[in-house]
C-alpha cells in the first residue's frame, strides 16, 4: 500500500470517527430520555439523505478533469482542514475550552427532557428533528471528506472503507459503553485530522495549480512533517503567551 | 428567502468558517502557485509557506481578541 493510501485511509478513519462520536452523542441523548422510535427514524431519513448525495455526487465528480477535480478539492480541504487545525492549536494552547462530550452529552438530555411534546406524522417531532439535523450535519462532513479524499485520488472505495470501518467501530462501542464515548481521545484525533485535511489540501491543491512535487509522493509526508511541526511550535508559543497573561496568583 | 439565506449562511460556516481572511488568502495563494507554474516556476514552496502566515495570522488575531 503506498503512503498516499494509508494516509487517505487513515484520515477518513479518524474525521469519520471524530463525527460519528458527536453523532451518538446527540443520538444515545434524544433516544434515552424521549424514546427509540421517533430518534432512530430521524437517523435512517438522515442516512438516506447522505446515501442519495453520495450517488449524485460520486458519478457526477469522476465527468471534471483530474487537475481541476484536484485544484476545487484541494482547495476546499484547505480551507476546511485549517478550521480544524485553528481550532486545536486554539483547544491545545488553552484559548478555547477542550470539547468535553460528557458535558455535551448531559447537555442534549437537558434539552431533550425540558422540550415540549409536539406530534406530527405519527412521531415525536422532537426526537425526529433533533436526530435527523445530527446525523445529517456530522454525516455531512464525512461525505464531504470521504469523496474529497477518494475522488482526488481516484480511491473513493479505500476513503469510504475508512469512514464504514470508523462507523462500526463507533457504533460498536456506543452499544457496548450505552452512552457517550468521553474517553476517545476527541481533541487529539481533531488535532490529527486538521493536520490531513490541511496536508492532503496543500498537496492536490498545488498538484492542481500545475506543481510538480520534488520526490512526487514521499514528499506528501514532507509537507505533514512540515505542517505538523509548524502546529507544534504555535500550540507552545500561544500556551506560553496566554500563561503571561495569566495574573501570577492564579498561576499558583 | 429565510432558508435561502440559512442555506447559505450554513455552507458559508461550513467551508469559509469563523476566518474569512484565511479563506481568502488560500485563493490568492492558489491563483499565485497557478499564475507562477503557468510561467514556468515550479513554487511547489508557495503554498506551505502560506499556509503557516495564515494559520499564524489567523490564530493571532483570535488570541488578541480573547485576551
């Protein structure tokens, strides 16, 4: 397997599994206070969603020529994988509080238990709606990923393998735990996935703007390297610039 | 036109993000890499170095504001 590959599977492993952890925790918080039915409808319309934007977007990106396919995804996981890595140098450094999906979670049931009960077509609107926007605004993202990744690469089946491994595994440990997944690493893997998206975009993006890489693949890890070292040397320098201007008594 | 303007603000949020100035400053360096390879220039440097001013550009002016 090239290197190219692995890091195509691995990073629609880890972004698919990122947001389907913030999926379940949505999910398990509307199902277990409101009930199952109305809950699980919201995810199986939402799934449908996504699987009929999968089979008009698929078909649809293999018609664009390769360097423009590769300049418009390249570009748009650019802009993307830096939201992600922004963030995690910011969650890292101590500037904005690390996502906490307990807290998340007992959020959800708070505001599932005080909503009011509001039937329609037979369903708990509620539990309907809240599941169906969840499922639909984090699968979003997966789709969005899963065929940036494969489509640039020509590997739509290897990133969708990642993304299906990531689900059955979430879906698995959801069940097993019966309630939200606070000790997957969620911040670390944030950190890991922005630095991907960020690398794979300023590989085909350049790739797509008529550069020709020196080492052509290999240097795919180069520009990881590069970028991830970059991110290290900004999560110390802001860490130690918020701990100046933090008062010395709270220091103590 | 309420949900043509969610439908917009969402792919907005989406795509560009709380940082529109990051999102720009991709598309010139993008424009850039192209107009220079199209010359002739290989700047397969070009777009790293971008990158890191404005991921560092971006994160400074969020900690200035947070502090």
């Amino acid at each position: 397997m090239s290197t190219s590959a692995i890091l195509i599977l691995l990073g629609a492993f880890l972004a698919s599994a990122v947001e389907f952890v913030e999926a379940l925790t949505i999910v398990l918080g509307v199902g277990i206070v409101r009930g199952w039915r109305s809950t699980l409808i919201g995810v199986a319309a939402a799934t449908i969603v996504l699987a009929v934007l999968i089979a008009a977007l698929g078909p649809a990106l293999s018609v664009i020529p390769i360097g423009t396919l590769r300049l418009i995804v390249g570009a748009l996981l650019l802009a993307f994988g830096l939201q992600w890595l922004r963030k995690a140098i910011l969650r890292s450094s101590g500037y904005k509080p690390l996502h906490d999906e307990d807290a998340a979670f007992r959020r959800q049931r708070e505001e599932a238990a005080q909503a009011g009960e509001e039937q329609r077509a037979g369903l708990d609107w509620y539990s309907f709606t809240v599941s169906f926007k969840g499922v639909l605004l984090e699968g979003l993202e997966v789709v969005f990923i899963v065929i940036s990744f494969g489509s640039a690469q020509g590997r739509l089946g290897l990133a969708a393998a990642g993304a299906a491994a990531a689900l059955v595994l979430v879906v698995v440990a959801g069940v097993l735990a019966r309630g939200p997944l606070e000790r997957v690493p969620e911040n670390t893997i944030k950190f890991a996935v922005g630095l991907l998206l960020t690398s794979f975009g300023c590989f085909w993006g350049a790739e797509g703007a008529g550069v020709h890489w020196p080492g052509d693949e290999l240097s795919l890890l180069a520009v990881v390297a590069f970028i991830g070292a970059t991110s290290f040397v900004l999560v110390r320098l802001f860490r130690r610039q918020r701990l100046g201007l933090v008062p010395a008594e709270v220091k103590a | 036109m309420k949900y043509l303007r969610s439908f917009g603000l969402f792919w907005w949020n989406f795509i560009v993000g709380d940082d529109w100035r990051v999102a720009a400053g991709l598309a010139v360096a993008l424009g850039l890499t192209s107009l220079l390879t199209h010359e002739g220039v290989n700047a397969w440097w070009l777009l790293p170095i971008a990158i890191v001013l404005l991921l560092t550009g971006s994160l400074w002016r969020e900690t200035r504001q947070s502090s």
